[in-house]
C-alpha cells in the first residue's frame, strides 16, 4: 500500500567501493539529498571490495605491462596508462579531501607507500620493457620511473625475486618508488562509516533487490530481507547497480533498452598468500611480470605486499578459474539466469572468438598445487612451498556486448550504463574498477545527474584541484597536486 513506501532520492544497491564512493560524493554534493545503501550481504565490501579478493594495487600505470601493447612494428603505445594514471590521481584527490576533513580516519588504514616494479626475463621482453621505459619515462607521470638490467640493483629492489636465480638469465626491471598498496576494503569501511553519520543517510545490509519498476516519479524497488523474508518498497528518484557481478541481472531487471545486449563473462581467482614474517620482511614491492599467451588482462602474474589490518603478507598470483557464479557468494546459476534473446548472440560470438582464452581457463582450473607453486618460482625461485596456502580471490564478470562486425566482443575494463533520463545506472565489468572508482563515479554523476552540473561546479572545484586532462597535459600543475595529495596520504614515508 501507498503509505508503506519509503521515498529517497538515491537508493544504491552494493555496498562495495563504488556504492560507498558514489554516496559520499552524492553527499558532499548535496547534503540534503536523501539516500540510502543497501547491500545483499551481511556487511559492506564483502565482494571484489574485500582485500583478500583483490590485488590492492593502486592501479597507476606503473608496472602494469598489459597496460601499455607494443604495436607490430616496435612501438609501445602507453596511452591506456596515462590514462590510468591520471584516474588514480583524480582518487587519490578525493580522498585526500575526505581526510583533510579530519572526520574521516586515518589513510594508513587504506593506502601504503609501496614502489611498483616490472620484471621480465629473455631477448624479447628485456626488448620490450626498454622500449616501455623510453615511451613512458617522456611522460611527467612516469619522469621518476627507473629502468636496469644490474643484477646487484635488482637485488636491492627485490630480494626474493634474485636469490636463486640463473645468472646466465637475461633479465630487466623498472621501478617506481611512488606506488602504492590500497586496502579497498578499509576504504570501502570507512566510506560507508563516513556516510552513516550524515544526516538523511544510511546503509542497510541483509537486503535484496528482487522489483524494479519504472514511475513517473523514477523507480519503485521491491526489496526482501534476507534473512526474514520481509519486503519493504522504495521509491528512489534516481537508482544506482553497483553490485559487482550482480549488477548484470539487475540491469536486466530493470528492462531498460540501453541494458539489452549486454552478456557477462564470470572469470574467478586465486592467490596464494604466505604471512611467515622471514619472508614478508624480505619483500616490500609489488612486481608485475608477462600474462600467458591467452591469459585475460586481470591475470597477469605478479608477487605483492599487501597491508591489511595493520598486517603485512604477501600475496602471489593470480591464478584465473571459472565458475558460472556472478559472486563469490552468489549462485552457480547466475550464468545460465543471464542468457535472455537479445544477449545470446554476442554471448556466442564472444564464445567462438575467445577459444584461446577457454583453453586457458581450462588448463587453470586444471592445475595441482604445484602448477601454483612452480608459478610462483618465476617471481621467487627460492620459496619454500611449506609458506603459501591457497586463498580464494573474487569473482569478476567481464563485459560482453554487441559489436557490428563480429556479433559480440569481450571486454575488459569497466563501463557504465544509464537510461536516457539519468533514473538508473549501472556498473559492468572489473579491472582497474576500485582504483579508479572515483573517476568512474564522477563520469556517472555528469551524466545522470547533467542538470546540477553548474549548481555543483564549484564544490567540484574544491574537492578536485585537477581534472585527468588537466593532469597529463600540465607537467606543474601535477606535481603540486599529486604532492599534496602524497602529503595528506601520508605517502611519502617507506616505512609502514
């Protein structure tokens, strides 16, 4: 009945980094906007947002080979990392904000300094990442960036990675010292716990959108509790799909024209992650090396110190795997529930074109522990099996969508998709997702939201000194931002 529905101007659905970024944005916008978060699960970022579930990489550009292609003719093209990289600075401004406030906690809870490497080994690829160098060191972004082929300064970058290694090995490394570690599940905490104390603000967990129905006035969501069963109505002027993998099926649920076509790939993960402190004390680097021919972009291997409680272990991987769930928690029918006639044709061409990809997933899924473990010896030849266990990533599901030519394509990234009014949006896909949340969220806000766009040009302005164009095309404009936002991050010390 009528007087059973709650009205609120936003209602997010996932209380994941992108919810919690987007509603404190919203909030920091409009005070007075009336929204709440709801989230499926028991508590926030317990999805791809949780840090065992991802790489906490502060996705930059730096180390990221699959970042930068190298053309058939030689040449590096670098412009997805710059690209990157000036999204993670507009993140990092934000956050820098949200602590210069001095209500929102401290930043070592989430973001650590920790230099980013590249290591690569034989003729072609020592090739390539010279060539990587020359391109990206040109670029004010990358002008800190250090390239060697000294085994004796390879040593001191990484330790684990040298001891033990063949020396007659041609082998090469590059270093940035500015890289970071990122807790996204600390961050993701604290923004829902920032948003909890503004005033006509709440996040509300154990909660599951199962109606969607466009009004004249937006959208009236049917939601049931999880646990009790019981269904509660929401009319929600503008609704955000912000539930990783399950925003698929809710974009389909909502019948919005600009959400038909679109397939999702579910691709899951694993790590193997050591916490014996002998050896986590040897590492302090996060190093990226070459993808397996066939390998989806997410799955380039890589050695990493993660800090996440205060703690520090290191994280390898990751190993790709498939599953037909949606999320880590979801269920093993999400795939198939997908399939609907506009997707199924895009979702076949993506399955006809994509045959060295399955093959990859297969020989994945296939692997024995030590499969996993002589992995590992690539970026640590020395590691003593007895240190590593096997910890379960989350799920990430891939774009799939129409494409003219080919009938369907795969896509890696993320993309947001609105109806033509700006009443609802969703986010698809994954990697870089969380690093670049911010960026990603102000593209969505521009869009849904394009009639407020003057009204909150200025606060804008406060929050964001400097926008991504700005970044890569003003080499002093970038160093004082990206130095501020290093002096407020508390970035700047080596020591955890």
């Amino acid at each position: 009945m009528a007087h059973n529905i709650e009205t609120v101007d936003a209602l997010l659905v996932g209380a994941g980094i992108m919810s919690a970024t987007l509603a404190v944005l919203l909030k920091e916008l409009d005070p007075g906007m009336a929204l709440e978060v709801v989230e499926q699960g028991d508590s926030g970022a317990v999805e791809s947002s949780n840090p065992w579930n991802n790489a906490g990489t502060g996705h930059a550009g730096l180390c990221e080979l699959n970042y930068t292609p190298q053309a058939s003719d030689g040449s590096v093209d670098i412009k997805k990392a710059v690209q990157i990289n000036s999204q993670f600075e507009v993140s990092k401004q934000f956050w820098s904000h949200l602590v210069a406030k001095g209500t929102f906690g401290s930043p070592k809870e989430f973001i650590n300094p920790t230099p980013h490497l590249s290591f690569v080994s034989g003729e072609k690829d020592t090739s390539f990442l010279r060539k990587r160098y020359e391109a990206l060191s040109q670029h004010h972004f990358f002008a800190s960036m250090v390239h060697t082929e000294d085994r004796a300064l390879m040593a001191e970058w990484m330790p684990l990675t040298m001891q033990g290694r063949n020396p007659n090995e041609k082998i090469a490394a590059t270093r940035v010292q500015t890289g970071t570690d990122v807790n996204f599940g600390s961050l993701t905490t604290q923004l829902l716990a920032h948003l909890a104390r503004q005033n006509n603000a709440r996040v509300t967990c154990q909660q599951r959108v199962i109606g969607l129905d466009r009004n004249a006035d937006g959208w009236r969501v049917t939601i049931k509790h999880t646990k009790s069963g019981a269904l509660r109505h929401v009319q929600a002027r503008f609704v955000f799909l912000g539930g990783g993998g399950a925003a698929l099926p809710l974009l389909q649920m909502s019948g919005i024209p600009e959400g038909k076509g679109y397939g999702g790939f579910p691709v899951s993960g694993q790590w193997l992650r050591c916490d014996n402190p002998a050896v986590v004390s040897k590492h302090h680097a996060k190093v990226y090396s070459r993808a397996a021919v066939g390998a989806p972009p997410m799955s380039v291997p890589h050695l990493d110190t993660r800090v996440v409680d205060g703690k520090t272990a290191l994280l390898f991987g990751p190993y790709a795997g498939f599953s037909t769930k949606f999320l880590k928690f979801g269920s093993y029918l999400d795939l198939f529930c997908s399939v609907r006639p506009g997707n199924i044709g895009p979702m076949l061409a993506v399955a006809r074109d994509n045959m060295d990809l399955t093959r990859y997933l297969i020989k994945e899924v296939m692997q024995s522990q030590d499969d996993r473990l002589a992995a590992l010896r690539n970026l640590y030849p020395e590691m003593n099996p007895a240190d590593w266990r096997l910890e379960i990533a989350g799920q990430r599901v891939q774009i799939i969508k129409k494409d003219a030519k080919r009938g369907g394509i795969l896509q890696f990234g993320t993309e947001v998709v609105s109806a033509g009014d700006g009443s609802i949006a969703a986010l698809l896909g994954a990697s870089p997702g969380a690093s670049v949340s911010v960026p990603i969220m102000l593209e969505l806000i521009e869009r849904c939201f394009a009639g407020r766009q003057a009204e909150w040009r200025s606060k804008l302005g406060e929050i964001f000194p400097a926008r991504e164009t700005a970044l890569q095309n003003d080499a002093a404009l970038y160093r004082q931002v990206n130095a501020r936002s290093a002096d407020i991050l508390a970035l700047n010390s080596t020591a955890y």
